[in-house]
C-alpha cells in the first residue's frame, strides 16, 4: 500500500472505531487526527468533504467488517437457529468482557444522525440491510420460505440491535443472552 493510501485507510479505520464506540458528534476532526497519526494536512486532500464523507466510509468499513464476521459465523453451522444463537453469545461475551462495542453493530452512529443526517442516515440503513441479508440467505439455504425468512431475518437484526442497546447500557451481555435463548423457539415456531 503507497503513502497515500494508506493515509487515507488509517482515517477510516481510526474514524470508524471513534464512530463505533463514541459517535458521530462526540467525535471531532482533532481527535481522528490525533489517533490516525496521520499528518493533518492530508485530511482535507483524502476527503474534501469533511467528516461526512469521512463518516460514509467508516460506516462502508463497519459495514463490511461486521458483514464478514455474521458470514464467518454463520458459515460454521449448518442450523440457522444455533449459528445466530452463537454469533448472539460472542457479542454478548464480548460486551461483558470489554463493556463497548466495535465491529458488531453501528447503532450508536445510526440512532444519533437518522433526523439530522440523511446521507449518513442511508448509509446506516443500508449497513443494517446488508446484516439482515445474511441472515436471510441462511434461513432460505436452511428451508424458510423467502417471505417468512425475509421477515424473520429483520426480527433478527433487530432483536440483536435491541440487545446490544440495553447490553450496553446494562455493561453486561445478559439481555444478548436472552435473545440467544430465543432464536431458536422462534425460529421453530416459524419453520
């Protein structure tokens, strides 16, 4: 990788994380700039824009990080209902242990721009159908039908998101733990 692209990457893997585990607005340009180490005269030359351009490539990143990791988990179970249930436990476990979260969910950065951001707001929505889509590609490979896997796999996203959101705030994983109890009682019941 040259310079300048690698300049520009530690940008977006630094602002990405920031995004992640502080937000869009509680992040400043300095701070990206502090932590990136890269030189400051290059922000600007990398994303004329500012931060918002910044911002959708980190969101781009987030997204297809966490997209890989769903995909990696998924791939080791053949049954939808233990593959989620265990993708479920690893956040959990993660949240427990290290009390933040990063590379798992962009819902800190999605839930403070949808009403003031619209492009950012799109770029959110589209990470999260792209989650669901996974979801929804194992429940059809395992037999659901593709309407009653399309709306399940957005139960399941969003019942991720929801336990991510009160494991957050609870600094512990228990309320992920729960909805992993669940997955498969739905899923059954859904079959």
């Amino acid at each position: 990788m040259d310079n300048k692209s690698d300049t520009r990457e530690r940008f977006i893997k630094t602002a990405s994380m920031l995004f992640q585990l502080q937000g869009y607005h509680a992040t400043g340009l300095n701070e990206i700039l502090k932590k990136s180490g890269a030189p400051r005269g290059s922000f600007y030359y990398h994303f004329p824009n500012g931060k918002e351009e910044l911002a959708l490539e980190a969101i781009k990143l987030a997204s297809q990080t966490i997209q890989l990791d769903i995909k990696n988990t998924l791939d080791q179970f053949s049954d939808p209902g233990e593959a989620i249930k265990f993708q479920i436990e690893k956040i959990a476990a993660f949240i427990t242990k290290e009390k933040k979260i990063e590379d798992f969910s962009i819902s800190l950065l999605a839930l403070e721009t949808f009403a003031s951001n619209e492009s950012l707001r799109k770029a959110c929505e589209s990470a999260f159908i792209s989650f669901e889509s996974i979801y929804l590609e194992k429940l059809i490979i395992a037999g659901f039908d593709k309407e009653k896997a399309c709306e399940l796999s957005m139960v399941i996203q969003s019942m991720i998101e929801g336990g991510i959101v009160l494991s957050l705030t609870m600094k512990n994983g228990s309320p992920l733990l729960a909805v992993a109890k669940q997955i498969s009682v739905i899923l059954k019941a859904n079959a």
